[in-house]
C-alpha cells in the first residue's frame, strides 16, 4: 500500500522542509527577520519616505521605542514615538553604521486577547562599521516586544534594555599596522558609547525636546496655524480641561414603597423637607453664582501654562484671555 500526502507518515520526496509554513500571525520572531531583510535592502540613497514606510511596515501608528543603558554619567532611559521611530533608525546608519540587524536567542512568547509579547533576554543588536574604522560592535541586553494579534502583527512596544558591548577589530588589520604605534592607539579607543554612535545619542537628547513638542507641530500640520497660534490654541484647550469640573457618574432614581404614617409626623416632616430644600436651593444658587467670570471679572488667567520642552526652561509664564475672546501673553 503506498502513502499519498494525506497520511500522517508520509515522506515527502523534497525533504522535511516541503511543507505549508505556519503563517507569520504566530511566529512573532518571523517579523523580527523580516525587518532585518528590509534593513539589509536599505541603500545609499534612500531618503525620508523610505525610512517612513519601513516603520509604517513594523510600527503600529501609537508606537513607542525604548532605549535603557547606562552611561558614565548615570543611567538613561529615552522613549520616542511613532513619529520619531524612522528618523532614530535613519540616524544609525548616519553614523557609519553599514549593517544593522537583530539576533534573538531563547525568547519567550505569551499570548493575550490582542497582543503578543516577545521577552527576550539574550537579544544582540549586531552593527558593522565602514568609518571610522572597520569594526563590528554587539550590543547585547534584554529585548522586549509587543505585537498586535492581527493579520499585520506589527509593533507596539519596543523596550531594548542594553547590558554590554563589544567591539571587535579583525586580526588582520592588527597585524597590518602593528608597526604604527598612533593606528593601534587609534584602534584601541571605541568608537561608540554603550553599542549607540554619537549619532544617535544626540538624537535621543534632542528626541526630549521634540516629544512634548509633537501635538505643536501636528495641529501646525494639520490646520496650517502659525507657531505662535498652535501654542496658544494648545494653552487654552490645556487650560480649558485643568478649570472643567469632572463629570459625576449618573445615578439611577431609587424607588422607595411608601408609608402610612400618622398626620402629626407626615406635617412635621413636610415642613422639614420645605427647609432642606430650601436650603439645599441657596447652597446651588450661591455655588452657581461663583462662576469664573463672577470670580475674575473680565480676565481669565492661565496659570502655569508652559509645555516643559525640555532643558531650556518654560515657553511662557502665563497667557491670558481678555473679553473680545483674544489671547494676551503675560511674561
């Protein structure tokens, strides 16, 4: 009796390997060497839309990318978004970087309802320099990753916590200049900061200024207003939620079964009831008779309505609404 294809023992003539792959959906690393590939397709000469739909490719729209390391001078943590995610990838590869891709060693998958996560402790990010000097530099930390469980199974969250590095020169350009003292002193100084170019670490620090910054530039974008326009309209709907009171939950009506009671009691608490009421009545009216304008005739004051851009301190000290609706800044 010979096998055909539907029985469970047979062997396929091509080998183990001639078989329908399990679709991408449930091998979250699959998408990880995929992104590799697109890297490694990267050239010379591609510009801002290329890197723009590489990240749209791998990155959800509300993604965030996270870097931790620690630096001579304390430990760091930068965290960009969606946005700024292809401009971080762009500029390692500006940094002489010619290869860039990711190995990932026992990882750990667990399943929700609508994401994937990835935990990977023995991740390597593995960068071949061309400049200054050819040299290959593995950066190795804990990698973890959120998928969306979807067709796409693009990500969410990158968090790359880095542990160490290595630099590695080959033998032979050693032996090539082992009679130049100044080449081999040059040789033995790293060429980068905890596996990150100086690059990319000037981008991380510029990314803490151009984060807060993004609602700015989207509503720019978007409705065409000047700088000064885009902050101020931003000030006021800051300011308009800080003074909205907070929304009470509803509450249902209770129905209560009535009581007979004796007429003596019934008129002594109606006329109790008359008296909270009306004392309930002059304790609304005089809540809503402090309203903003009442408090501040003319003039409603935006305290503390800097957006923190970064190191350079506050955009403005406070900005103010005069009657006919305009802004008026107060320095």
């Amino acid at each position: 009796m010979s096998s055909t294809p539907h029985d469970p023992f047979y062997s396929s003539p091509f080998g183990p390997f001639y078989r329908r792959h399990t679709p991408y959906m449930v091998q979250p690393e699959y998408r990880i060497y995929e992104m590799n590939k697109r890297l490694q397709s990267r050239t010379e000469d591609s510009d801002n839309l290329w890197w723009d739909a590489f990240a749209t490719e791998f990155f959800e729209d509300d993604a965030t990318l996270t870097l931790s390391f620690c630096l001579e001078d304390g430990p760091k943590r930068y965290t960009i978004g969606r946005t700024l995610i292809p401009r971080y990838f762009s500029t390692v590869f500006e940094g002489g970087v010619t290869d860039l891709y990711y190995i990932l060693k026992h990882s750990k998958e667990s399943y929700h309802n609508s994401s994937i996560t990835v935990d990977c402790d023995q991740c390597a990010m593995v960068t071949q320099h061309g400049k200054p000097m050819f040299t290959k530099v593995c950066t190795e930390g804990r990698l973890i990753l959120e998928f969306t469980f979807d067709d796409l199974m693009r990500i969410k969250t990158w968090h790359f916590t880095i542990r160490q590095y290595r630099e590695l020169v080959p033998r032979s350009i050693l032996a090539m200049h082992a009679q130049d003292p100044q080449v081999l002193d040059q040789l033995s100084k790293n060429i980068t900061r905890m596996g990150l170019t100086n690059f990319t670490l000037n981008y991380l620090r510029l990314c803490v200024i151009l984060e807060p910054m993004q609602e700015l530039m989207s509503r720019h974008k978007t409705y065409n207003l000047s700088p000064r326009d885009c902050l101020k309209t931003c000030l006021f709907q800051k300011w308009q939620r800080m003074v909205a009171p907070p929304a009470e939950p509803t509450r249902q009506p209770t129905t209560k079964r009535r009581k007979r009671k004796n007429s003596t009691s019934s008129t002594s608490n109606s006329s109790a009831g008359n008296n909270a009421n009306s004392t309930g009545s002059k304790k609304k009216t005089a809540a809503a008779n402090l309203s903003l304008p009442t408090q501040v005739p003319g003039l409603g004051a935006i305290p503390n309505c800097s957006l923190n851009p970064g190191r350079d301190g506050d955009l403005c000290h406070s900005t103010a609404v005069t009657p006919s609706g305009q802004f008026k800044e107060k320095h």
